[in-house]
C-alpha cells in the first residue's frame, strides 16, 4: 500500500504540471525535488536502483493509456496532444535522471557511514588500567590510506578521551 | 489548448490511483515472471 502511495503521488507531479501549466524549469525542479524526497525511502524500502527504474517504461505506458482514453473520448487537437507529450516525456527521464543521482548520493552515505562504523569496531582502543590502553593494529585486509591514517587520529582523540599516559600498540 | 492540457492535468489527478495499481500490478507481474 505503502508503494503505491508512493507512485499515486508521483503521478500527481504530472497532473499538477499539466493542470498548472508549468513552464519547463518549474516543472523540472518539482521532478528534482521528488527525486532528493523519495531517495531515502526507495533505499529504505531495499528497492534496488535498476528495479525502481523498470518502473519509467510502465509510467509512460499507463499514463499515456489514460490519456489517450481521454483524448479520443473528448475530440481534443493534436495540438495538445503533442503538446503534452512534449511535456511528458522529457519529465519521465528527467525523473529517472533525478532519482538515480539521488539514489546514488543516499547509497554512498550510507556506505561511508558503514565505513566508519567498520573502522571503529575493527581498531579498538581497550582501557586496561586507570592511564593505560592498548590500541590492537588492524592485520586483516589491505590497509589504504584511510585505514592507515584512522590508528593515528583515533589513538589522539582516545588518549585525550580517555586521559591515559600510556599506550601499548599491538602489533 | 491551454484549457486542453489543463483537463489532461485534471483527469491525470482524477486516476492517479488507478494508474498507480497498474504500474505496480505490472511490476509485480514482470519480477513474478523473472
């Protein structure tokens, strides 16, 4: 139900250009703007990029089926039917343009914060007596530069923390 | 015809959840047949 809320509302974005008459910079920044608001929530909800983007090709299909029932239903010009495809379909790839950087973007925060995460728990600073730690080297796994710089700014930041005067490093 | 494209936002509006369930219908049938 969640997901369908979700692609209701992202339908509504084509509506309300139409309805409203956005010109074409209004219309892409409300398309942009969705992609920054829906990305936490697609990774969120483990929707894998490629999967969410399989999504563009039925947009354009059932709106256009809607709209074409419309169309023929109401006699309107061919005017406005090239018209709204002119509108419609560069906001479809703009929308999947703007979801992926989007999607992107959220992805590789989430593994830096992991990266983070992981660096804290494979280097531990272990107090071992009051003014006393030992500080374990990491020796599985290649050590790049960011690895290999954390031991020298963690074993810092520890030693104030944690006040002690001396550090046994584990080699 | 700007009144044209203004009705398509209308009715576009009016089955937003009608074309929600097709989309997600189709999605589900296509992982279903993957």
């Amino acid at each position: 139900m969640e997901l369908i809320n979700i692609r209701a509302h992202f339908i509504i974005l084509f509506g309300e250009v139409l309805r409203d008459y956005l010109n074409e910079e209004r219309a892409l920044q409300k398309f942009t703007q969705w992609g920054k608001e829906t990305e936490e929530m697609f990774c969120n909800l483990k929707v894998p990029l490629d999967e969410a983007l399989k999504d563009t090709k039925d947009y354009r299909t059932f709106l256009w089926k809607i709209l074409k029932e419309v169309i023929k239903g109401n006699n309107l010009s061919i005017d406005t039917v090239f018209e709204v495809g002119e509108i419609i379909d560069p906001l479809l790839d703009h929308a999947a343009y703007s979801f992926s950087l989007s999607y992107v973007h959220f992805y590789q925060l989430t593994l830096e914060r992991a990266q983070s995460a992981f660096l804290e728990l494979s280097i531990p600073v272990v107090p071992l007596a009051k003014g006393m730690a030992i500080f374990s080297l990491p020796r599985i796994g290649n050590i790049d530069t960011e690895r290999a710089n954390y031991p020298m700014e963690e074993a810092l930041k520890s030693a104030n923390r944690l006040q002690f005067q001396r550090l046994i490093v584990d080699l | 015809m700007k009144d044209e494209i203004g009705f398509l936002g209308d009715k576009i509006l009016e089955y937003r959840f009608e074309i929600a369930n097709e989309v997600h219908e189709n999605r589900i049938d296509d992982i279903t047949e993957e």
